[in-house]
C-alpha cells in the first residue's frame, strides 16, 4: 500500500543530467531580451558561461587560422 498524501515530483526533479538543461529552459524562456536571458544565466552558472565562452573563442579561431 502506498501513501498518496504526498504529490509525486519525479517527473519534475531535476539530475545532474538534465541540471544544465533545466538551467537553459529556466533562463532562455520567457519575452525578455536574448542580452538579459545571458545575463541571469551567466549569473546563476559563471563557470559553465566561461567554459562556453572559451569554446567560442578557440572555434572563433580555428576558423580565422587559415585566413591570410
């Protein structure tokens, strides 16, 4: 027999899996300037905004290596 006072919430916990995704839906969504949603999820997760950036700037330049 099991108790049914409690909700089930385990379609709506987040692992550490789905963590980053969760983030990106909470942050992204909404009407707000694609600038701000940055912003807020820069704030909320600096070390992954960083990781981010510095995968950028190697693509950035990778790209511009063959150029002359």
């Amino acid at each position: 027999m099991t108790d049914t006072t409690e909700p089930v919430v385990a379609a709506q916990a987040s692992n550490g899996k789905t963590a980053l995704t969760d983030a990106f839906r909470e942050h992204f969504s909404g009407d707000a300037p694609l600038t701000e949603k940055a912003k807020s999820f820069a704030k909320a997760r600096p070390w992954t905004s960083a990781a981010f950036v510095g995968i950028a700037a190697i693509a950035l330049l990778n790209t511009l290596r063959g150029r002359r």
